[in-house]
C-alpha cells in the first residue's frame, strides 16, 4: 500500500500503537481502574481521561523514537531471511521493552503487542515485503 519512507513508518507505529493502547484499555480494564474508578463526578473524570491520553500519548512518542529508524533500516534490506530476521529481533524488543516499562504484571500484553505490529506492518507495507520476498527468490 505505502512504500516505507521514514515518516510513513511513524505514521503506520502511531496508528498501531493508538489501536494497541485502545484495545488494552478497555480489554485489560486499565481504563475503568485508573479513569473511571478514580473520578467520583464528570470533572475528575475528564481529567482523569485527559491524564490517561497524555500519558498514552508520551508513551507512543517514546516508544516510536525507540523503533522508527530499525523499522525503517529493516525495510531497506532486501534478502528475506535477513529482513525475517531483523523483523524479529525487532518484535522480541519490542516486546521486552512494552514489558518491562508498563505491563510486568500481565505479559500477554506484549504478545499482542507484537501481533498488532505484524498486522500493521504488513497493512501499511505488503507490497514492499511482497518485492522482498520476490527478490530473494
């Protein structure tokens, strides 16, 4: 669909890592627990909410700087066993990373971390894997 230029790639981890945030907030109940458990009216609930984005949304950037330029550098190789591998390093990161930094507790969160980046990788980029794979052969 895009090809792998540098700011399409932050694009393509700021819409995954939304989706993520989005799908664990309200799967793993981390919204109810820190928003709406903790608001007794409608104001503390918004500040609550905002709190909640503002600290998703440092996380995001945090966490795009970390893996933009890898991402970006895996696409330029052009041997598939190469690019696999490189891919999967990056993932393993990844998930350390997500783990250690925000969910010790719950390591699931990580692996669907992982698959929601393969998802979005391969959503934003099949062509170029696709010519990947049909230049190794």
């Amino acid at each position: 669909m895009y090809k792998p230029t540098f700011p399409i790639i932050l694009l393509c981890l700021f819409v995954k890592y939304i989706v993520f945030f989005f799908i664990i907030a309200f799967v793993n109940d981390r919204f109810k627990t820190l928003v709406i458990d903790k608001s007794v009216n409608g104001q503390e609930l918004f500040i609550n909410t905002l709190g909640y984005y503002i600290y998703a949304l440092i996380f995001i950037v945090f966490l795009m700087l970390i893996f933009s330029m890898p991402i970006y550098f895996t696409f330029k190789v052009k041997n598939i066993i190469y690019f696999i591998i490189l891919l999967s390093v990056i993932l393993v990161i990844e998930y350390l990373i997500y783990n250690y930094l925000a969910s010790q507790l719950n390591p699931i969160n990580g692996v669907c971390n992982g698959m929601i980046s393969l998802v979005f990788l391969i959503l934003f980029f099949y062509r170029q894997i696709i010519l990947i794979f049909k230049a190794s052969i």
